[in-house]
C-alpha cells in the first residue's frame, strides 16, 4: 500500500476527506446562495436568469462543477463508510446514555442530518438540474430557470421540503464547519473562537437565505 | 439512603451478560460509589452469591483504574471526577442506578464491569515513550522549553488512561487518549527524536487495535476527569498529517 492510501485510508485520512470536501461544499454553497439571492432584487428573475446562463455556459464553471460532483461524491461516500465502521466500535450499545451531558444532539447526529440532506440533494437536483441539464426547457426558450422556480414553489409541498432541508443544512454546518478546523489541526486559542463565530453565523445565515426563496415564491412576495 | 442498583453481570468475555437488580439498604451519602459496591459485595458473599467484578486500584482518582458507566455517563453524573470519587451525595434515596461496563470493541468485558485496556498498553509501547538516553536531569537553564509548551504537556501528562473517553464517545474512538501521550511528549525537547515515528505508529496502533474515529462531538472532554483539552485531537492531527508528509 502506498503512503498516500495508508494515511487516507487510516481513522485520521478518513476524517481529513470528510474536512477538506465539506470545506468545498461550504464554498460551493456560498456561491450557490449568492446566486440565487439575485432572486430578491424583484426584476422578474432577469438578473438571476442572467447569472444562471453564466454559469451555465462558462467554461471554468463546467470544470469546476466536476470537482463539485466529485466533492460531494467522496463526502457522501466517505462519510457512509465512517458510518459503518465507527457504528460496528461498539458492537453490544448501552442501555442508558445520556448524550445531552457532553455534547450537541448535532454533532452526535451529522450521519442521519446528511443523510436527510442527502434526500433533500436528490429531490432538489430532480427539481432544477435535471431540468435544466437534461430536458431543453430552459435550452429552447420555452421557460427560464426562474420561472420553473416559481412553478415549483407554488406548490405547498416541495415548500416544506425546502424548508426541512434548510434546517437539516443549518444543524449540519453549526458543527460541520467550525469541526472541519479541528480535524485539520486548526486549533488554536486565538482563532479557533473566530472560527466558531464565523461557522455559527455562515450556518444560520445562508440557510435561512435559502429557505427565504421557496417561501417568498411561494407567498408571490417574489413574482 | 436506599437505592435501586442495575448492574450489568457477565461471566466472561465469551458468555452472555444480563442487567441484574440489586437493592441496597443503609448506604451513608458519604460513601463512593465503590464503597457502595464494597457494601453490596460483602452482602452478596455472604449469601453465596458471586460478588460484582470491577476494576480499582488507588481509590483516590489517580490511577485510572475506575471504569463504570453510571446512568448513561462514564464516572457518573459529576465533572472531573473519577467513579471512586464520585460520592453518594450526588444521588437521592430511592434512586434506580444503572451501572454498565465501558462498552468498545477494543474494550472487551473480562467479567462484570470489568474491561480489558490493554489496547491502551499497546498504543503506548508502539511509540508513547523517550528511547533517546536522556541522562541525569540536568541544570533547569540548559535545556529553554517556553512555559506555554510545558504547561500543555503537563496538562496532556495528566491523562490517567481510564478510557472514559472510549466509553463517552458515540464512535468508542480513543483519539484524546492517543493525542494526549503524543502531545505530552511532542511538546517537549526530549520527545523531538521521535516525534516523527511516534506519530505515524500510534495512530496506526491506534486503528488495529478497533477504535473509530472521531466526530469532533467533544463528549470525551467533557467526560474526561482530567480534563484532557480537544486541542491535543488538533495537535494529533497536526502531528500525523507532518509525520506521514516528511516521513522516509
């Protein structure tokens, strides 16, 4: 075995995997909900349709968009199988434990939070990507991106899932991010405080920037 | 103060356990709660019955002997204490007490409430040491280590290696065992001769012998009785991640 897949493949590789792709997932969904909040500016989706031509023609975008599905791949993968192996380290469980004496339901939940993200993730490509990558609806003019956002999020239940899915995202990154330091070694009396501060308001903020959007749509605040 | 005990009872490592319930009558609220189990022992001997096996040693938390995982935490309900210093006190009369072994794989039961560390032992024989001769101590001015770096050793030095970290963490992973006794020896001059190997080989040890990884819950510090800091997981990570890039 070589040194690169006996450390990535040991308990401490595995976690830098984990780190490092849900750091780019954390990058990716800033860019994500910059986009998308062109929404609010209220002009009919002309600047959101704009912004989502760019990226959907840019050359670097579509390269990028490769390591993205990689990214999100790995993190999925990587993150099952920590699941399973960290799961059989206790093969008899206790009969009494009291998580909520030593840390956050969160932290101790990331496994079931992205697995719902996960469900979230599918329904949400089903709903915008696959619709816009694999259909020509958008491609021959017969509807743009927004108003596909706007049919979708007339409807109550698609709303809902959105909105869960937001929860789901805020829990997941109030430990994931600051969590994601630590396992690289980031910890330090000075910044690791920033850090927290700074995760504890990127996990709030940009989910409820994201559930901002099926609800105004489907309220007609946005038209 | 009388109490309702639900003790986990198991032959050997091969056999099935059993939650077995004791009452106890007369328990003074400044016993231990290993005292308590003296009491309950005694009883059980001398109605010819198998008294409950638990480990223990210097009964006044430095030897990290102590292993029970009481109503859900390890060493109890109290903060940086181990379960011989845990007094009755902390419970009321009446009180059904759940009381189970450190549960992991790496961790198997030897009888009752007692469990086999010796993972632990090997951890520490695969590099959680100083080979180098170091000689005689020497005059406390030749050898400069910064005050900071002294006082994180000596606070990663105090970890008694208990494994209520094992026992608190959802993944039985032993990460701030391990980071401690690398940190202890990584911050100071004497380590540097090894630093690198001890790295790569007690994390390595630290996988075969069946922990799992951690999810940064922080549930270990909270239940360590020492209060081991996260910040030597940090330092274990930093570690690793040098060793296995500078490495030969």
């Amino acid at each position: 075995m070589s040194w690169v897949t006996k450390t990535l493949s040991s308990s401490l590789g595995k976690k830098l995997i984990m780190a490092v792709t849900g750091l780019s997932l954390i990058a990716f969904l800033l860019v994500h909900c910059g986009i998308n909040a062109c929404i609010f500016l209220n002009d009919g989706g002309h600047t959101f349709n704009e912004a989502a031509e760019f990226m959907a023609n840019n050359l670097f975008i579509r390269v990028t968009e490769v390591g993205l599905m990689a990214g999100f791949i790995i993190h999925i993968v990587d993150g099952l199988m920590l699941w399973k192996s960290n799961t059989d380290k206790r093969p008899v469980k206790y009969a009494v434990v009291k998580g909520e004496a030593n840390s956050t339901w969160y932290s101790r939940s990331m496994g079931l939070l992205g697995s719902l993200l996960l469900i979230f993730l599918v329904i949400h490509l089903r709903h915008f990507w696959v619709v816009s990558r694999f259909t020509d609806v958008i491609t021959s003019g017969e509807k743009t991106l927004f108003q596909e956002m706007t049919e979708v999020f007339a409807n109550p239940i698609p709303v809902v899932i959105y909105v869960l899915g937001c929860i789901s995202l805020a829990y997941h990154l109030l430990h994931g991010f600051q969590s994601a330091f630590q396992t690289m070694g980031w910890n330090h009396p000075k910044y690791t405080p920033f850090i927290k501060s700074v995760g504890a308001g990127f996990s709030i903020l940009i989910p409820l920037i994201f559930a901002a959007m099926p609800i105004a749509m489907y309220l007609g605040w946005i038209a | 103060m009388n109490l309702s005990l639900k003790v986990w009872r198991q032959k050997n490592a091969n056999s099935e356990g059993k939650f077995q319930q004791y009452d106890v009558q007369g328990i003074s609220e400044d016993m231990s709660f290993l005292e308590m189990f003296d009491v309950l022992n005694e009883r059980l001997i001398n109605e010819g019955e198998s008294p409950v096996a638990f480990d223990h040693d210097c009964r006044e938390g430095i030897c990290g002997m102590c292993s029970m995982y009481i109503n859900g935490e390890p060493h109890g309900p109290n903060k940086g204490v181990t379960t011989c210093q845990l007094h009755m006190r902390s419970f009321k009369s009446g009180d059904t007490i759940t009381v189970e072994p450190w549960r992991a794989k790496a961790f198997p039961i030897v009888k009752d409430l007692a469990v086999n560390r010796s993972a632990f032992d090997r951890i520490i024989a695969a590099g959680g040491y100083v080979s180098v001769n170091t000689g005689n101590a020497q005059d406390a001015n030749s050898l400069p280590i910064p005050k900071d770096n002294a006082d994180d050793a000596f606070m990663a030095a105090a970890c008694i290696g208990c494994g209520a970290c094992v026992a608190a963490c959802k993944n039985a992973s032993a990460m701030l065992f391990t980071s401690a006794k690398i940190s202890q020896l990584a911050l100071l001059p004497q380590g540097q001769a090894e630093r690198t190997m001890r790295a790569e080989k007690m994390v390595a040890q630290m996988d075969v012998e069946g922990f799992g990884a951690c999810t940064n819950t922080g549930a270990c510090e909270a239940e360590c009785p020492k209060g081991i800091s996260l910040e030597n997981i940090a330092r274990m990570n930093r570690e690793y991640y040098g060793a296995v890039l500078s490495s030969k």
